[in-house]
C-alpha cells in the first residue's frame, strides 16, 4: 500500500504541474474539440490520478470484505496484486 501511496503522490505532484492552471497547451485542447483549456486541465489532471484512485478504492473494497469473507477477500487481493506484478514486469 505505500509503495501504490507514493506512486499516487508522484502522479499528483505531475498533474498538478502540468495540467493546473497551465495555459501552454491552449492549442491542444482546441485541437482535441475541448470547449476551453480549463476543461482540457482537468479532464489530463483526472485521468492521471485515477488509476490510483481505482487502486485504493479496489483496496478498501477488500479491507471491507474480508470481516465478512476472508477467502474471497483473499482472492481479490490476489488477483489485485497479480495485476500489480504483471504492470510491473510490462514496465520493465
């Protein structure tokens, strides 16, 4: 869990410099058909981070399930870090 908490704060600090408040990419936005370079700014801020999101939210899905059901949660999470491991090794 630290180690997704650090790659969320590495993908924060990156959208926060590159897509607030930034007016360098007004030319692309209208090129893509967004209505205002605001709304390109958020829409790249958003998908940056919310891969993380996803993550964390999966997380305390399985923290939530496992009082209930432990072999599933314990499936979940497997299957949560199978996915890690192979994102991993793709990156490599």
């Amino acid at each position: 869990m630290l180690k997704e908490y650090e790659l969320f704060v590495d993908s924060f600090q990156f959208a926060r410099k590159n897509f607030k408040d930034n007016a360098e990419n007004s030319a692309l936005a209208q090129t893509m058909g967004f209505e205002s370079n605001k709304e390109y700014n958020e829409i790249m801020f958003l998908r940056e981070i919310t891969h993380t999101i996803n993550m964390f939210n999966d997380m305390g899905d399985i923290m939530r399930l496992y009082s209930k059901n432990p072999e599933t949660a314990t499936t979940r999470l497997a299957n949560l870090l199978s996915m890690i491991s192979g994102k991993e090794s793709e990156s490599v």
